[in-house]
C-alpha cells in the first residue's frame, strides 16, 4: 500500500488447494498522522465466493425464466381467438409444434 485508498476491488485467488479460486473483495485507507505523514494502512479483505456463486445462479434463473416467458408468449401468440358473447375462446391452435422452439414464429 503506498498511501493510495481502495474501494471494492474485486480479486480471485487459486492455488492448490483451492483450484477453483475464492473471490475476495479489498477495501484499503493509508493511516496519516496529525502532520499528514503516511504511517500505516488498513486493509480489509471479505471472503465474496458464496455471494459470487449466489450472483451467477440468480443470473441463470433469470435467463432461464426469460426463455420460459419468451415460450408462453410464442404458445399464447399462436392461439386463434374468437370472440364469444363477453368472452373469448380458444378455437384453434395456429401452428406446428416445430414453431415452438422458434419463439416469435407464430406472432
């Protein structure tokens, strides 16, 4: 540390014992005395691993919730509707089930 202040710097650290790395965030402030002289640090260093493995999982399921929207909307776009009285009433389903693995095909 040379008097430098650090915030939230993101490291990952692997050896052999842990291939796979632990995430560490790093936050530093040099230590000045009253004439404004550098005469230490502090540095402190958290463990994020978990939180980084939670932020990629949650990344995933939002991904895989999007292609699952993207799906019911493809389905429900393919639907022909036709109105009855006050309501509405599926009549027919408007395309082939290979649409389906290409959304937007039936809108």
């Amino acid at each position: 540390m040379r008097g430098e202040s650090v915030d939230d710097v993101e490291l990952l650290i692997r050896n052999r014992e842990r291939p796979d790395g632990v995430s560490i965030s790093v936050n530093a402030r040099p230590l000045r005395d009253d004439a404004g002289e550098l005469r230490g640090g502090i540095i402190v260093l958290r463990d994020i691993t978990e939180m980084k493995k939670t932020e990629s999982n949650l990344r995933q399921t939002v991904q895989h919730l999007q292609e699952q929207a993207e799906l019911m909307e493809t389905i429900f776009n393919c639907i022909a509707w036709t109105p009855i009285g006050d309501q509405a009433r599926d009549v027919d389903f408007a395309c082939p089930a290979s649409a389906l693995m290409a959304p937007g095909a039936c809108s």
